[in-house]
C-alpha cells in the first residue's frame, strides 16, 4: 500500500484497497466485529506550528485531556482556523488480517489520518447532504494484527472548528463498518459508470407504493423503474440487452415514464425503450390466490400477491435479437441496502429465492441465470453489458451485498412481441407452475374494477381533469397505506401510527365516502389511551406508545373520534365513545394545570412539547399545541351537547374560554414584545417558517379564535410574503426543505381567510411538483431538485391534504351552513363546461350540486353572462348554502327557484336548505 501515496492521495488506488477491504467474493464469511475507537486524548496544533510529530508512537499524550468527539472546540478554548490532533488506539480481533477506519465529517473538514506513525491515505466521499460525508482509511501495511495500533487524526475546518461528526470505528471489512447507503456510494465513486441506483450518485430519490386496502403486501417502486415486493426490500429490475447495437438499457435510460392506469388507478404501467425496442411493464397486487370475491372487513395478514408483466415490442422493419435481463440487487428504493446474504436460482429455472425464501416465481424457465455478490465479482450490471451472467447459481455474502439475474433470450420479428410475467408472493411457494396459478387478464380486470368502486364514492366534475385525478389517485395511496384497520404516514419511516396524521387521513376518508375506515381508525384512540386519558402521539407496529410528549395529539385524538359523528349522526358510537373524550379533556386540563402559575406568556398554556416534530425544540412551548387543545374543547363540549350532557358541555366549554383568554394574551405579549406583525410558533421562537405552520391549527380544520380573524389575515399575507411567494408557490420550511403537505395546510388557512389567489398558488406548484411525477406521490420533505429529501413517501397526510383541499375548494362546512364554490378559479366559469361535486359525504348528509357558467370578460373589464346552480343529493344545513363565486361585480339579476337571491355584505349569495336551482346574471 505504500505505493499509493507519495506526498499526495492517489484516489483511485485508495478505493481499490477500500473496495478490497469489502465482501470479498461470493462465498460464506465470517462477520467481522468492529471496535469503536476510545478515549480519545486532544490537543491543538499552535498556530503558526508548521510541521508537528504528534503522530509518531513516542510522543507522550497521556497528559492530553480526555475530549468528546462531540464536543465544540470553543469549550477547550480554540480560535477560528485552529486544528486540533486526536489520538486513540485500537486491539483488533485475533482474526482479522486487515483493517480499514471510518471517520464521518463535517461539511469542509479537512483529515489526515496517521496509523502507528504511518499516514495513510484516506478517501473523501461527499454528499448532497453534509451529514453524510465520510472518510475511508484502508490502513493498509501500517496495521498491525493482535496487537494495539494507535491512530491519530489531524483535523482542521475554518468553518466550524469541531470535531468528527459521529464516532470513529474500525472493521476489518470496509462493508462492515459503513451503512449500505455509504458503501455502495463508494463503489459508485471508485468505478465511475457502473450501473448503481440513482441515489448512489445523488440523483434525485423517489418511490411510490402500489397495492390493495388492508393489505400487508405492498410493492414500492421506485423512480428508476425498479421495485421491490417488501418494505423495505431487495428489489428487482428489469432490462433490455439489445444484440444488434451491443448496447445495456435500464428502464431510466430509455426514457422512462410512469402513470397510474386511467391516471389515477393504483395500478402502475410504465414505458421505456431501447433501439427498436418498446418495453411496456405492469404491476399491481391482487388479494392471495388471485381471489376476486369481495375482501373482509378485516384482511387477514396473508392477504396480496404483487403481478408484474414486462412486454416488450420490436418497433423497427427487421427482425431483432435481444435479452431481457431481472434482477434482484439489495439496493432499497429509498436509498442504502436491504441485505441478500444468500441468493439462489431453483433447479427449476423459475423460482428466484432470497435469505431462503422464495422471493419471485416466473412464468417460465429462465434461458440463463447467474448470482454474484460485491466487490470482488462487481456489479452484476457489468456482466449484463456483454449480455451474460456469472457462472455461478447462487451467491452467499455475509454484508448483504449478494444478487443474481435471470436472462430470457427473445428474436423479435417486425412488430413482433413478448411477455413475461412475474408473481410475487407474500409467503413461500410451492413449486408449482406460477402462470396458471391467477388467471391474470380477468385479475387485472377485476382489480381495475374493484379499485375504481373505492375511489368513485364522491364524483367530481371539472374542466380541468388533473385536479380530479389528483383527489383519486391520493385515496388510493390513502387506501393503500392501511395496513388491516391502521393507516400508516407512508411505507418505510412512518411505518406506525401517528395521532397527527390520522386526524387529517380520518377527515379525508371521511369526506371521500369511506367513513366506515375512518371508525375503525378512530377505534384506535380507545385502544391506546392511557389510564389517565393522556393520548400517545405515535405508537409502534408492535402496539407499544414511543416515549415523547406531544401535546397536539389529545385535541387531535378528540377531533377523530368526534368527526366520525359528525358525518354520520351515529349516536350509539359516540356514547361509546364519549368517556375516552372526557378523559382526554381531564388530561388537557392536567397538562395546562402546570402552567396555571406561571407568569404571562406562559400562564395557562400546554406544557413545553415536541409537538408538531418539525417546528422547533421539545423545550419550546408550541401554538399549534394550543390551538389543537382548543379544537378538542370545542368537539367536546359538541358531543357532550349531541348526548344531552350539559353540565359536561358546561365545563368543556368553561376550560375553552380559559385558554382562549390565555392563548390570546400570550400572542399580543409575544408579539409585542419582540415587534413582530404576525403570530409566532410561540413564546420562545418567533420569525421562522414554523410561525406559519404552527398556526396553521387555529383556522384548519377548525377555526378556534375567530375575534383574531383580521390578525390572521395580517399574519399569513406575512408568512406567503415571507416563506411561500419567494418559491412560486412552495412551502420552504424546516432543513431548508419543500414541505408539501404544510404548504397545502397553509392554502386551506388561505381558503378560508378569502385570499383565493394564495391558495391557488400553492395547489398549482403542489400539481406541478409531484415527488413522484405521473402517480401523484408526495414526500413529507422535498429537496430544491424534487427529490426526497425527509420522512417517507407516499406521504398519506399529504394525500389527505390533497383530497381535503380539493373537497374545500368546491364544498365545505361553516357552521350550520354548507359553502359552495368558496376556491373555484374564474377560468373555469367561462368555459361553458360543467363543473361541481355529486355524493359528497358532509356533516349534513350527502350533497352536491353542479354549475354551468358562461361568463365572459369584455374589454372594459367588466363580466358578463350567466352562472347556473343546481343542487343534487338530499343535504339540508339548517342554515342553508352560501355560494361563493370569483366575481366580484355584482349581478344585474340574482334569483333562486324564482325569488330574489339574499346576498351577504361580502358579496356572497345565501341559498336556502332546499333550493333547486339559482340562476345568476351579469
């Protein structure tokens, strides 16, 4: 190894040895341990120093001080520009025969890093991300073997003087020290061009979920084609090699595009080609064993097999030979690895088994197959760029790194064609013929069918075909994030239940005709309460509460088990429920008893919490908190009302007004205090993007301190100057991301404060900018490149917000009235097409109503023509309909089922409950 460096770092020689300190070879390993270098002793290198041998074994350390890698170098008293030496040893397993150091950096730190006296060279992986950045340090001939070895670090960063961002560890395999995302980036950079993942390279990340209600099988795909059957999993990829041209093609080379069938569909066809080749994939998952019948309420825990069908065409005028190639790689979608530690190809050619497991089963034996496993035998990629596979059947590493190919030799006549079809199954397989097990074409057909049965509840009509779409298509990611009764935020990261999120997933099932989910869902709240009626905000898989405090969840708990009974006037339901609400009530007024001593601006708020998650520290009183207590008061003292139990109506109600007056003084001190215009996050943070998602709870989705509505507009004309405007129409909020979901949380504020154009600027750039293009997937944080940037995707509360806005724009609730048309845009009044909403689940019952408008704007300025009202469904608010049009003019003729329209002084028109039709004019 010497003879990689000689004054200067020779990269591509340190990877290889890195790469070498890997897997190894396609064979059995023994796991390697790996040590966590400590204490570390720490000095500065005086400024001005020049040269130092702080490095070599004979200079005495032991009176260093003892440090924190963590820690700050200011607390031992260091200048900008300082650099600082670490020493450390390590004693390595009997058995190891090489060694290779991990040290994680911050974003401009520079590192030389010496072993026994030697430097060795180090390899420098960057990130999009500065967290993750890493050092390599193959150790080399400078390593001794069953002995102690001391290690010194060099580091200095202008920026920042601190230490290394996280421990600093060897192994005696590079793998088996560094996470898969950090070991396949550096495969990536070490052999520039191998066919790795996208996110090895730092392209955009993205990945959407495909599957039926209930169902623990979902497919995640991701936005390089490939998918996987497990969350998280390996996943598979298909390919073209196309002989005539010598030429490799992945699905992101050839052009990629992904739609939902009928663009809404949770069934996803996607194209790409290569040459004269047109490749034509789909995937969908059908109930086990292909049953149609309809599922049970409660889908047993086997339930969903995945199909996907690849199809390929020969577009040119001759007759063309090529290969498709599927592989199974550990490479996960959302970016590092599920592991493969073992790899086989059945006897039979069909089967494809993973950690000894079936993982996929073919229709048809494969022509060749072939297993390899990194680093030693590369990519499986590189062999498929001369049209082959390795060798060998099966591959065994103990990294996890293993992966294998099937091959499938075609000659395609001009316009010739070929299918193959893959099940992926939930459990083991028999060895069995896996095309006759479904029969397929009547499958797809009747999951199309049953999928559009779920999604057609509410019906929409709207000249533009997008925003209908979009509201489908976030119900089947709703609907396909439930996992038997629960909905889970999203596949990966969020596989759990958060209270947060199923208040907005529960509204919007509600409103999309599926309100028999959202009881079981609020079934839930009554499940995990505590004795004392706290609500856990986020509880595991396993049933168990995570351990944080976030106050939000108990007036978002209420709100769940309330809204149910608004939708459905289910009486029975809510004296069932109504004890878990008053204990929940005694919780909130627990939790505000803390604070009733202490002076303003705390006095009578909920205590400090992690609250909403990203809106600042768990130190930190939160708003938001407040205001979703506020909103349980109210749907408290509601349902108390609905029962007849007016003395708890009373008291609910009593405890509101408390916190309002509370709640109010605290925000004029605040804002007072520290001359700010608009409402804070809170008391201790103000004048951050949390400002706007914090109080986004005080008008939706319920509006709890209406006197402070003109300070509202103020604030959030403030916070769309601020944090919304400046990006066209996205929300940029915390880690400097896009955060989809509050953006549209933040237009529903808008909506209902009147500033149309503001919601539309928003839902517009949330149309435009699908983390997923073409499946309407959003990720709870998105990079400035349309990547993922945090969290998981689908994300299901920015599929509720979506399906909730969309609702909002042409029907909605205030009070005892139903608001029609409150955010339709003016251009779709003048294009003489129909547009409204039929079935529309309400707190009334069912409405609906269409409108045909044939307006026109003449050259003065001025609107002329006609608006046409039609109500339909049997919904009767007690105080009628208020319909709300983006005109401003008033009508030269306003008349309701032949009588004079009443019009508000905000120049809105007041429908009776039973109108029929209103015709206006201008």
């Amino acid at each position: 190894m010497r003879g990689c460096f000689g004054g200067l770092f020779h990269v591509a020689c340190t990877l290889a040895l890195a790469l070498s300190l890997g897997s190894g070879t396609a064979h059995a390993q023994e796991p390697s341990s790996r040590r966590f270098i400590h204490p570390w002793h720490f000095q500065f290198e005086p400024t001005g120093a020049g040269a130092v041998d702080w490095h070599l074994p004979g200079v005495d350390a032991a009176s260093w001080p003892i440090v924190d890698l963590f820690q700050p170098w200011s607390a031992y008293g260091a200048g900008d520009g300082s650099a600082g030496w670490y020493r450390g040893s390590f004693r390595p397993d009997d058995a190891w025969q090489s060694a290779a150091l991990i040290v994680r950096l911050r974003e401009n730190a520079r590192l030389r890093v010496f072993v026994n006296g030697e430097r060795v060279p180090i390899t420098i992986v960057n990130a999009d991300l500065p967290l993750e950045r890493f050092a390599v340090a193959p150790l080399g001939a400078a390593f001794q073997p069953q002995t102690e070895n001391l290690v010194t670090l060099r580091l200095s960063d202008p920026d920042s003087p601190l230490g290394p961002y996280g421990t600093v560890e060897v192994a005696e395999r590079v793998a088996a020290a560094l996470s898969g995302r950090e070991y396949v980036r550096l495969t990536a950079q070490a052999v520039p061009g191998r066919l790795l993942p996208t996110w090895a390279e730092d392209s955009p990340t993205r990945w959407s979920a495909i599957g039926v209600p209930g169902a623990p099988a979902r497919a995640l795909v991701g936005g390089d084609g490939a998918f996987s059957p497990t969350n998280p999993g390996p996943t598979f990829l298909p390919w073209i090699y196309e002989w005539g041209s010598g030429t490799l093609t992945r699905p992101l080379d050839g052009g990629l595009v992904s739609r939902l069938r009928d663009a809404y569909l949770p069934i996803l066809d996607q194209t790409w080609s290569a040459g004269p080749l047109e490749a034509r994939s789909t995937l969908f998952v059908v109930r086990a064993g292909g049953r149609l019948d309809p599922p049970p309420a409660i889908p047993p825990a086997d339930e969903g097999e995945i199909i996907y069908r690849l199809s390929v065409t020969n577009t040119g005028a001759e007759a063309t030979d090529a290969t498709i190639f599927l592989t199974a790689r550990p490479y996960d979608v959302r970016g590092g690895i599920s592991p493969i530690r073992l790899i086989d190809l059945a006897a039979n050619g069909r089967d494809l088994l993973i950690n000894g497991t079936v993982a996929i089963a073919a229709d048809r034996p494969a022509d060749r197959v072939g297993a390899a496993a990194l680093p030693a035998q590369g990519d499986i990629s590189e062999w498929m760029r001369r049209g082959v596979l390795p060798s060998s059947r099966s591959a065994h590493d103990i990294d996890g790194y293993a992966m294998a190919g099937l091959a499938y030799d075609l000659r395609l006549a001009a316009g010739g064609s070929a299918t193959l079809t893959f099940r992926i199954p939930a459990r083991p397989l028999p060895d069995s013929d896996a095309g006759s097990v479904i029969p397929l074409a009547r499958a797809e057909d009747e999951t199309g069918a049953r999928w559009r049965d779920d999604l057609h509840p509410v019906r929409l009509t709207l000249p533009d075909r997008q925003f209908v779409d979009a509201f489908r298509a976030s119900l089947g990611h709703l609907l396909t994030a439930q996992v038997r009764t629960l909905f889970h935020p999203g596949p990966l990261e969020h596989n759990a239940f958060w209270m947060r999120d199923a208040a907005y997933i529960g509204l919007a099932l509600s409103r999309a005709g599926h309100g028999e989910r959202t009881k079981a869902l609020a079934r839930h709240v009554l499940v995990h309460q505590q004795g004392e009626g706290r609500i856990p905000p986020v509880v595991e898989r396993n049933g168990r509460p995570r351990p944080v405090d976030e106050w939000d969840a108990q007036g978002q708990g209420i709100f769940l088990l309330v809204h149910h009974y608004r939708f459905t006037g289910d009486t029975a339901y809510l004296r069932s429920v109504f004890p878990a609400i008053a204990r929940a009530i005694d919780y909130l007024d627990a939790l505000r008893a803390r604070n009733e001593d202490a002076p303003p601006p705390l006095r009578g708020l909920l205590p400090p919490s992690l609250s909403a998650e990203d809106i600042g520290s768990a130190d930190w009183h939160h708003y938001w908190d407040d205001f979703w207590a506020l909103t349980g008061y109210e749907e408290a003292a509601y349902a108390a009302r609905a029962l007849g139990d007016l003395e708890s109506e009373a008291r609910f109600l009593t405890a509101r007004a408390r916190l309002s007056r509370d709640l109010t003084e605290s925000i004029d001190r605040v804002r007072t205090a520290q001359r700010q215009p608009q409402i804070p996050n809170g008391p201790e943070d103000h004048g951050s993007s949390s400002d706007a998602r914090g109080t986004t709870a005080a008008l939706w989705p319920r509006e709890v301190l209406p006197a402070l509505r003109p300070l509202m507009r103020d604030s959030f004309a403030f916070y769309h100057h601020r944090y919304v405007a400046p990006h066209g129409g996205a929300f940029r909020h915390n880690l400097d991301l896009f955060w989809p979901y509050a953006g549209l949380g933040l237009a529903q504020a808008y909506l209902r404060l009147g500033m149309r154009d503001e919601t539309w600027q928003i839902l517009r750039w949330h149309l435009a900018h699908q983390s997923f293009p073409g499946l309407y997937a959003w990720a709870e944080g998105v990079r400035t490149d349309g990547g993922f940037g945090i969290g998981d995707m689908p994300h299901a509360w920015a599929a509720a917000e979506t399906i909730n806005l969309i609702r909002d724009l042409l029907i909605s609730e205030d009070g005892d009235r139903l608001v029609l048309g409150r955010g339709i845009p003016f251009g779709w009044l003048t294009s003489g097409e129909p547009l409204g909403i039929e079935f529309a689940p309400t707190e009334f019952g069912l409405a609906g109503y269409r409108v045909v408008g044939v307006l026109r704007v003449e050259a003065g300025g001025g609107v002329t023509g006609d608006v046409v009202v039609r109500r339909l469904d049997e919904a009767a608010p007690p105080g009628g309909y208020v319909l709300v049009l983006p005109v401003t003019q008033k009508p030269r003729s306003a008349r309701v089922d032949g009588t004079d329209v009443e019009v508000t002084p905000e120049g809105h028109f007041r429908l009776p409950p039973g109108f029929l039709e209103a015709v206006l004019s201008w």
